[in-house]
C-alpha cells in the first residue's frame, strides 16, 4: 500500500446537463465515483478526491460512504486545468496514482500495471481508431516524449492515434517539482498536468506508456456514454455471477444492481431487475419480475412480480402480479394478484387472488400480521392493524376490520339476492 491515489474529481460536466454533479451519477446502483473509489481502496490507504464544482455536495456523498478519504479543494478559478487540480495537495507516499472521477469501469488489476511499470512515470495510453478529442502521445522508442492536447496539436500531430487515456502514476518528487512550475500559455489557458511529461523527459526522467483498453478507461461525459458504461459494467456483472453459479436467461435482458449478492444455486429469468443491495440464496426469479433491497430465500418470485424494500421472503412462493413491501414471509403461497405490505406471515399460510393489505389509512402505514396455516380467500381486503391468528379461514370476499382469533372463520359478505327473469326486463327484451 506504499501508493497515494489522487482522484480528479473538479470538471463542470457540462455535457451531462444535469443539476446532479456528473460524478455523482449512478451506474448500476453507484455514483460513478465510488466505482473509482472502490477500485482505489484495494490498492491505496491515501486517497484524496479533488473538487470543486458542488464541493459540499460531493464532498457530503463520498464522506459518508468512506470515512478514510481526504478532500482537496480546487482553485478552479485561479489555477484552472488538470495540473491546476493537482496544487497544494500532500501525499503520503512516495509514488501516485492520478484517476479520473468519471471512469467507472476502471479495475484494480489495470491500475496494478501502472503501478508496476518499472518508470519515474507511466502514463495511460489508448490506441484509437478516432483519436478525436484526447491528448495525442509522442512516443519513441518506448518512452514518451510528450502530451499534446488536441487544441494545441499541429496537423501532422493531430493524425496520431496513440491518445492519453489521463491516468497516471507518477514519483511524488515529480509532482512537487513540476507542478508548481507549470504555466497556462496554451489554447486552453488552462494548467495542465500533461505538460509535465515532456519537463519529466527534458530532466531526463523515465516516463513510459502503459497501453490500456479502452472499454475500461473511456471517460463518461454525456448520457449516452453513461448508458454505454452502464451497459459495459452490467456485462461484468452477470458473467460474474454467472461464473459463481447463479443461471441467467437471455442475460442480455436483466439489469443486476452492482450490491447485489446471489448465495446457492439461483436462477434468473429474462427481463429480471435487481436493484439495490438484494441478498438472493437458492432462489428461482420468474421473467419480468422486479426486486428492490429485499432478501429472498429458498424460493420463488414472478413472472411479473414487485418485491419492494425491507422484504424478507422465505420458503414462500410468489406469483405474478403480486406486490410485496416491507413484510416477512415464511413458508407463504401467494399466487396471484396481490398486495401485501407492512405484514408478517406466517409457514403454511395461503394467500388468495386478490388479497389486499390495506396499510395505509391516508395518514399512517399499519401492520397486518398473520399466523401460520391461515387459508385467505380470494378478493380480501384486511384492513390494518389487524391479526389474523394461526389455523383461520377468511371467507373470500371478506373486509376484515377486527382481528380474527385462532381457528375461527371470519366472514363478511352482502346477501346474495336472485332477482329471476331481470335480464329481458331490463334490457326491454319481451318473450316473443
Ligand atoms: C485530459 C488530458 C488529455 C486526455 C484526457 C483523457 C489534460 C490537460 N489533458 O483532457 O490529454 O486525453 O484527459 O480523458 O490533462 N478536472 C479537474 N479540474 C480541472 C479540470 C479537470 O479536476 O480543472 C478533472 C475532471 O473532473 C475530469 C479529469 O480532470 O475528471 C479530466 O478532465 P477533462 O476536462 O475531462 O479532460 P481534458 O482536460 O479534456
Ligand atoms: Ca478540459
């Protein structure tokens, strides 16, 4: 861990469009950010994120997630530009790693061969097909000779497809001695951090390319490349799973939040959506069905089921249509069609077509607990707080408005009236 990470975290976004920081956009379920910063972790015990752009509001959202990190406050106004994000900040270690906040996919392994590059500094390099928009690298001889940004480039430099991929890891002597001494006479007028390349190799320091894949370094700066990161990681993601036992259906089509966990075997039918941090052990998820920071045991779920936050659902079967929030679960059948939130259920209980918890009174949320071995006919409302004990039959159709004791039936129903011959009266249709 004799390695400090720097990570610039300070850009506007402006192509984002977004009042959201860019950094703090999320991809399977995290900021951007913390996907850097998760990366980071493994390899560093100093890492500090520089800001500016919404540093309270960053600074808020990285802190409470990780305690250890420091912050630098950029002089965005003064000192402008990637070198200028660099001013003022102390490093522990005698090496540093430069990230970028807005490259999610980037993994600890292609950090580790920055870091073990044998050079006073190795830098990131991408060979691209349109190396449109990127620094070109001069490289020769297997070092670099120098970074040009594309608005300083001449013509013949701007056909160089060798492009800087801005990760960096460099001595921290080098940062102390160039950083301070770089100057914003460029198209951009701003300062830049690559312009100690070429003061690195003057001085005559080593500084070498890595060459890295693109997939993993490309930064994200509008919707589309967001989604395309997006895509990018959710592949990473199901081959993960999939390698740790967990069968997928046209995996192409699920969306696995990246805090989810899968435990045993699972299977995982198309169009499945996982979001938040799921716990899923032994379970089987029916196509199209929707589960969000609940965990499901020895089980199954769907097609075309919800199952909210704070669910808790073992041995239990759930059918299509049937929403499930913030209730526990054990050894439950609920087939068809229904809403059960705010409730207990107990082993061997059957839940009927139609069943509705009616937790919410316009004011506050209630409980309905229910026993064990409870028959639930179809079409029922319970109306919250409300027990059902264990071994009782609610009749379908009921609206049951005070608790039922163990082994009763409980039982509301509107007479059943036949009016016979109705029909051709009604509709003025005489015997003819
Ligand atoms: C930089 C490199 C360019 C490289 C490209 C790769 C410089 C001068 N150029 O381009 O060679 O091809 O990255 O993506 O470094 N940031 C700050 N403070 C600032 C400006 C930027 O913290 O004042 C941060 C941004 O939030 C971002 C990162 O630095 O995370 C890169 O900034 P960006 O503007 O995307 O890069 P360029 O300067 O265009
Ligand atoms: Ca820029």
């Amino acid at each position: 861990m004799s390695l400090s990470v720097v990570i610039l975290a300070a850009g506007k976004g402006t192509r984002m469009k977004s009042a959201t920081p860019k950094v703090l956009h999320e991809i399977s379920g995290k900021p951007m950010l913390f996907h850097v910063l998760d990366a980071a972790e493994k390899i560093s015990d100093d890492i500090t994120v520089v800001l500016h752009h919404q540093f309270e509001r960053v600074r808020e959202a990285v802190a409470s997630s990780y305690k250890k990190v420091h912050f630098h406050r950029q002089d965005a106004e003064g000192f402008p530009g990637t070198g200028g994000a660099l001013r003022g900040i102390e490093f522990r270690h005698d090496r540093v790693l430069i990230l970028n906040g807005d490259m999610p996919l980037v993994t600890t392994a292609s950090l580790l061969r920055l870091s073990d590059a044998r050079a006073d500094l190795a830098m990131s390099v991408i060979d691209l097909e349109d190396p449109s928009g990127y620094g070109r690298v001069l490289i020769d001889g297997g070092r670099v000779q120098e970074i040009v940004e594309e608005k300083d480039c001449t013509s013949e430099q701007r056909h160089i497809h060798s492009v800087n991929a801005g990760v960096y890891c460099v001595r921290r002597e080098l940062l102390e001695r160039y950083i301070p001494a770089l100057s914003n006479d460029n198209a951009q007028g701003e300062y830049y951090l690559t312009d100690i390349v070429k003061m690195a190799v003057e001085d005559g320091y080593k500084v070498v390319p890595v060459f890295v894949e693109e997939a993993e370094f490309k930064g994200v700066n509008s919707r589309i490349d967001l989604a395309h990161a997006e895509e990018l990681m959710q592949r990473r993601i199901r081959r993960a799973w999939m390698a740790e036992g967990v069968t997928m259906h046209l995996p192409e089509t699920i969306y696995i939040d990246c805090r989810a966990e899968f435990l045993g075997e699972c299977e995982i039918e198309s169009g499945v959506q996982i979001h938040g941090p799921c716990r899923i052990e032994n379970a089987h998820i029916k196509a199209h069905s929707v589960i969000e920071e609940a965990v499901i045991r020895d089980g199954s779920v769907g097609p075309m089921a919800r199952i909210r936050p704070g669910s808790n659902l073992s041995r239990s079967h759930i059918g299509n249509f049937v929403e499930v929030k913030k209730s526990m679960l054990k050894g439950v059948k609920a087939g068809h069609l229904s809403y059960l939130g705010d409730a207990e259920i107990g082993e061997g209980t059957n839940i009927g077509a139609g069943t509705i918890t009616c937790n919410y009174d316009g004011k506050a949320k209630y409980k309905t607990l229910i026993g064990r071995n409870v028959f639930v006919g179809s079409d029922t409302q319970l109306v919250a707080p409300v027990t059902i004990e264990d071994e009782t039959i609610i009749a379908a159709g009921s609206t049951v408005t005070r608790d039922v004791p163990s082994g009763a039936l409980a039982i509301s129903r509107a007479p059943l009236k036949i009016v016979e011959g109705f029909y051709r009266k009604f509709f003025n249709k005489g015997r003819t």
